[in-house]
C-alpha cells in the first residue's frame, strides 16, 4: 500500500468509477483500492491522483488501453505512486480477466523508476 507521493488533496474526478468489461475504448489510468476494487479514469495529464482522491492510498496503479473486449497495453506508470512490483502487475491483469477482458500478449510492462531501464514485458 502506498499512499499519493502528491501531498495536495485533490478531490475524486467525478468520472472515476469501478472498472467493467463495458468500458467504452480508450486509454485509462487505474488505480487499485485497498479493497481490491480497480478504478479507472481517462487518461492525462495529472490524473492518478484523482481517481480516489483526498489523498487515499492505493495497492497498485498504472495505465492501459482498451480495444473491444482487449486489453492492448497495461503498465505500471504512475508518477503519483511508483509502483514497481510485478506481482501487483500481474494482480491487475488477473482482475481485468476476471470481468471478461483479454489481455494481449505481450501487453503487460512493468516499468523501473529507479533504473531507469526499458519495460519488461511479463506477460
């Protein structure tokens, strides 16, 4: 768990909801609350932040895309909270599944803040 590296505030977007497999396509940023549920927003600037808001902590966040019923691109990139675990990755990727998306292969990268190194590709 890790809260917002951000110490502003920030309230919830009101768009943030609880991601479904009836997600109009796009690209998105999630956050995983520490109950488990994934909230999603649309990608930008700034963004992760302000889908739980008020500063709450997350188990896991990062970006995807989404393409019909695919999953075409799912990373960890979130400068709010820098996760880097890939078994939390991974977690991500099972939920999206588990509601009836498919993920691409090669479609989950990991990403290091602290290395600097290109993406791994886990799955």
């Amino acid at each position: 768990m890790k809260y917002p590296l951000d110490d502003e505030n920030y309230d919830r977007d009101i768009r943030s909801r609880a991601i479904t497999s009836q997600l109009p396509d796009g690209a998105y940023v999630f956050v995983r609350d520490v109950d488990g549920t994934i909230y999603v927003l649309p990608d930008g600037p700034h963004q992760h932040p302000k889908v739980l808001g008020s500063g709450k902590p997350a188990v896991y966040a990062g970006d995807f895309s989404k393409r019909g019923q695919f999953v075409t691109d799912i990373t960890n990139l979130s400068g709010t909270f820098q996760f880097e675990d890939a078994t939390g990755l991974l977690a991500v990727a099972r939920a999206f599944e588990e509601i009836g998306l498919t993920i691409q292969p090669g479609a989950v990268r990991r990403f290091s803040y602290s290395s600097g190194q290109r993406a791994q590709i886990l799955r």
